[in-house]
C-alpha cells in the first residue's frame, strides 16, 4: 500500500498548520512554506488556490490518497444530502480514526499502525484495514495483546483528549 514517505514536517509548513499533532512542530517556529521562495508569499491566494489548500489539508490529515480521496468523496455525492456532510461522516467513521478519537493513539499515523498490526477488533474479530468504515452499534476494543502494551497505557493515562460525543466508552 502507498503512503506519504516523505518529510512529515516539511509537508506541515507547505500547508500551514501542524497537522500531526506534535507539540514542537516547525510549522509553528516557522509559519510560511520551505524553500528559498517561501518566505515572500506576497501574491494572494486565488479561490481556486484556498480550496485546494483546503483539500489538501483534509487529505494529508486523514492520511488519504489522491484516489482514495476521491472515491470517497464520490460515494459522499451519491449518498444524497450535502456532499460535504457526507464526506466527513465517511471520514469520521474510518477505523483508524476511532481508534485516534477513542485515545488509544496520540496521532492519526499511530492509529493507523495499531489498526493494520492487528491490536484492534470490531465486534470480536481482528481488523487490520484502516479504512474500515465503522457502523452504528459495532463494538470496537483492544486485543489482549494490545490492553498491556506501554504505548496504549501511555496514551490513555497522559493525553487528555476527551471523547467525542457520537462514540461511548464502556469503561
């Protein structure tokens, strides 16, 4: 499977905010894009270049390729209602991105990681694709291998991420 590789914080300045969740991110010492050119950002966006800002932004912060980006945002279309709405919900609704909500990962990659190494199970089997689209009523948690491992341990006790109000805990 393809994936972004390449330098994480540099692709944090180029969009202008940190989107990997790093308290010391150089996008936030340095707010404008790499280069010799990036400092002399005089000229003004067009609207044409925000929005794609924008979708950029959303692709590289749930960690989407350009294709699976827009099969995902074509599904939204179809679905009937807004668009946008839709698209969003199915982006919400990936696995990788309960397991971030839910605490048991400090950034959106590590959810990720967790989710394809096969430490997380919805409804009692093992899941290892990120992309899986949650339902109403599933039942997500840890493998016993993953309940006594630091790293989660680590996360839940020291990030204070409260969980959003469509998920609940069953603690």
């Amino acid at each position: 499977m393809a994936r972004q590789t390449g330098a994480k914080h540099k692709l944090c300045r180029r969009l202008g905010e940190c989107i990997w969740g790093k308290p010391n991110c150089p996008s936030a010492k340095r707010p404008f894009p790499t280069g010799q050119h990036g400092q002399n950002q005089r000229k003004k966006k067009s609207v044409y270049g925000m929005q794609l800002l924008q979708k950029q932004r959303v692709r590289t912060h749930y960690g989407l390729l350009e294709r699976q980006m827009e099969k995902t945002f074509g599904e939204a279309k179809r679905m009937g209602g807004v668009a946008g709405d839709n698209f969003l919900r199915i982006l919400e609704t990936r696995l990788d991105n309960v397991v971030y909500r839910a605490g048991w990962a400090s950034t959106r990659p590590q959810a990720g990681q967790f989710v394809s190494h096969g430490l997380v199970q919805v409804n009692g089997k093992r899941v290892d694709i990120r992309s899986y689209r949650v339902k109403k009523g599933d039942v997500i948690s840890l493998s016993p291998k993953a309940r006594d491992m630091i790293v989660i341990q680590h996360n839940l006790d020291v990030l204070d991420r409260s969980v959003v109000g469509w998920l609940e805990t069953g603690d």
